[in-house]
C-alpha cells in the first residue's frame, strides 16, 4: 500500500509464539519503507501493532488514512477464523474479535522530499 504522499510502502508482518497452554499468540508489526524508483526499499520506521493485546487467531488488517490529515494511520484487525473455520467477511461482528492501533506517520519532511 502506498500511502497519501506516495513516499511509503507499507508492509506489516505476523509472528507466532507458542505459550505455555498450547495456544498460538500473534504479534504484528507495521512497517514504513521509502520508496524511491531508482533504488532499494529503506526502512523507515516500525511499530508493533495491538500492543498488550493477546491475539489467538490470525487477523484481517485494514489500513485508513484521514485525506486531510497524513500524519497518523488507523489499522483495523479482525479475525477471520473462528475454531479453525474461515468466517464468512459479512458474518455478524459481534462473533469477531477486533483490535485497533493509530500510529504516526514518518515525519512529514520525508513527504516534500523528492529522491
């Protein structure tokens, strides 16, 4: 995905952890690389999304940006498997369980730049 300034290409990627009770635990990070068409992708910041929350399932992400404001992003999780079931996208949501994170963009410098 590219955000509004077009600068960033956004990736997120999921780790599995086992616990002590045979249970999976999910940790997700955001990433923000630069993109420049005459070189390679350089990272430019990472968060961990969901912080403190226990996932035991693997989550659908959606990213939204404000169109006048490009200085934080909302990612939006939802799981999309119920007792190793694939769950129906237009299910009922309150079978779901959902997790929200706003992160700040890269500074907005990175934005008016041109590489």
């Amino acid at each position: 995905a590219l955000p509004i300034c077009g600068r960033y290409v956004l990736s997120y990627t999921s780790k599995v952890l086992d616990d002590d009770f045979s249970f999976s635990l999910y940790i997700y990070h955001l990433y923000w690389w630069e993109f420049n068409i005459h070189s390679k992708l350089k990272l430019v910041r990472q968060v961990r999304l969901f912080q403190e929350e226990e996932i035991y399932s693997d989550l659908y992400l959606t990213v939204c940006e404000w169109p006048t404001d490009s200085s934080k992003i909302i990612v939006f999780g939802f799981n999309t498997s119920a007792n190793g079931m694939l769950m129906n996208m237009m299910s009922d949501e309150n079978h779901r369980d959902i997790y929200i994170s706003m992160a700040a963009m890269p500074p907005p410098t990175h934005c008016g730049q041109i590489g």
